[in-house]
C-alpha cells in the first residue's frame, strides 16, 4: 500500500492537468477524461485496439480539449 507521500507526489504530478483514463482490453479499450479538477469530462467511451482506433481516441480527446 503506498504511503502518504507517494500518494502526495502523484496528486500534485496530475493537480491541474487534464488525466485521460484507459482500462485496457484485449479488443476494446475503455477510456474516460478528467478535467484538472479531478471532474470526469461526458461519458467514458469506447475504441477499439488498433492503430485506428488508437487515432480515433486521439481524436475524441482532443475535441475535448477545445471547449
């Protein structure tokens, strides 16, 4: 279990920054954006393990980038 200053160092590494989550899977990747508030940004959304798939994420988040 990390202590409190692991857990500290890491708050303060993400504080202010936009996080962009995935949970891997072996054909759909699961993946949900965070603003620098910690507050999840629209729903998570799905893509698809592929090179593709990995641009259409990209995509995806930075369309959210914009607003």
């Amino acid at each position: 279990m990390p202590n409190q200053k692991v857990l500290a160092e890491k708050k303060a590494f993400v504080y202010g920054n936009y996080v962009i989550g995935i949970d891997p899977a072996k054909t759909n990747h699961q993946a949900a954006i965070l603003d620098p508030k910690g507050i999840q940004i629209g729903k998570s959304f799905s893509f698809r393990n592929s090179s593709l798939g990995f641009a259409n994420m990209l995509i995806k988040v930075f369309c959210f980038r914009a607003f």
